[in-house]
C-alpha cells in the first residue's frame, strides 16, 4: 500500500498571522503554533512531490522544508494568496533543469498569464519561470500525475467556483463556504481531511469554526485538520482544546503520513 506524506507549508490566511499592526493576543503570541504563513501544502506519494499552492511565502516554506525538487503543483483558484509565489519556480528549474508541471482550470490559467506575463511571453526573458501548464478541465473525473491520481473536488468560495484536491487518503480544501454532498461523496470516510476554518464568526467567503465542523462530520474522516486560520479564530493551545478528538488546528511545518 503506497504512503502518503502530507507536510503543512502554511496554515494562514491571505495576510497571515500575526497580521501586519495587530496587537492582538494571538498576533502578539510566543507560541510558534500561532505564526502562520499563507496557506499551502505538500503531498508526497510514490516519490512524486507535489505542491498545493504557491503563495507569497512559497520560496520561504522551500527553504524551511529543505526542498530541493518539486514535481507539480496544483492550483485552487488564482487568489495571489495561492498564486503568488510562482516566479520562485524558477530556483527549481534551475535545480531540475527541467519545467514545473502545473494544473489548474481555465480561469486561474488565466490569472497566471496576466500575472506572470513575462513567463508565457513569445520572446522570453532569460531566467524566467519555466511551466507546463495542464488544464483540468473537469471536476468529475481523476486525472493523473507524474503517475499519481488526483481527484478535484469542486466547492465555492463566495461566488468562485474553486477546487480542492484528495490524493490517496488525504483530502486537502482550502478557502470553501460551500460544498454540495455529491463532493463530499469523493472523500467521505478518508483517513485525512484538510478543511479551512477561518474565524468563529460568518464569513462570506470561508467556512467558519462550527462549519467546518460540519463539513467534518458530514465525510466522516479518521482524522480531520483545520487550515487557513485567521487570528480571530483564537490562540492554537485554546483552539486545541475544544476541538472533537480527532479534529485538530494545524500549523506551519506539521508533517502528517498515512
């Protein structure tokens, strides 16, 4: 049975924590559970690394990690928090000598073009990021990478329609406030679910604490992890604490196999 490493890269939202001039007690904490950088993970199967979003902190959450080889990354949505740290691909194409195969839908291709022009030029500049971009074109169905089978998972945030992803027995959603049951019956019963829970009270765009939850106990998982946390939801030790038994807060670097 092949494992599956899933390693936290961040766990914040798009200003992560502590936010720029809040003097919160979260913002203002010690404990190093509650400093966290845009959200992101990696998820390493059969020896095929592949990142979930690159945000502005991507080449920090590289550095942090020790990675020096990455085989794809898959894309959410083309928020800058998720996109915004692509150019620093091109440290791995140098390593690598070779492309990054990227996936993502229509709309976030486009997002990347208009961002990032300079990397889908006619003419390009030496050095810039090199890519190979894969359309999904589709959240119905698997589709393969570099030999591992991903399956999108389709939810909206807001009026977005944006994709998580579950690959073996992991299943990683990020910036949702809806999911329809049809998408849950994709990971229901997995070992692990990854589901952001952004502050205790409602949000247009995110699930809450007590939604997420719900979500939670909708699919059943063995294990579920909460992500893309903002400073308002409290302080990690006071979070972990009220959670059900096998719901826990993540944080940056927490690395989890199954």
């Amino acid at each position: 049975m092949s494992e599956t490493e899933l390693t936290f890269l961040g766990t914040g939202t798009s200003q992560g924590v502590p936010i720029i001039g809040c003097g919160c007690e979260v913002c203002m904490s010690a404990d190093p559970h509650d400093k966290r950088l845009r959200s992101s993970v990696l998820v390493e199967r059969d020896g095929v690394r592949i990142v979930i979003d690159t945000g502005p902190d991507f080449r920090y959450q590289m550095l942090r990690e020790h990675v020096s080889r990455i085989d794809a990354i898959l894309y959410t949505h083309g928020h800058m928090d998720h996109v915004g740290g692509m150019d620093d691909v091109r440290a791995f194409n140098y390593v690598m000598r070779r492309p990054v195969d990227i996936y993502c839908e229509p709309r976030v291709r486009k997002t990347l073009e208009r961002v990032f022009d300079y990397a889908f030029a006619e003419q390009k500049y030496p050095g810039v990021p090199e890519v190979v971009l894969h359309p999904i074109l589709s959240d119905a169905e698997a589709f393969d990478v570099h030999g591992v089978s991903v399956m999108p998972v389709r939810g909206m945030h807001y009026r977005l329609p944006v994709l998580g992803y579950r690959i073996g027995d992991i299943c990683y959603l990020t910036d949702m406030n809806a999911i329809d049951e049809s998408q849950i019956d994709k990971f229901r019963g997995v070992e692990v679910l990854v589901v952001n829970a952004l502050r205790r009270e409602k949000h247009i765009s995110h699930f809450t604490l007590d939604e997420a939850l719900a979500v939670i106990a909708r699919a059943k998982p063995k294990r579920a992890y909460l992500t893309h946390i903002s400073h308002q939801l409290g302080r990690y030790e006071e979070v972990r604490r009220e959670l059900p038994e096998n719901v826990f807060p993540a944080y940056d670097g927490l690395k989890i196999k199954v």
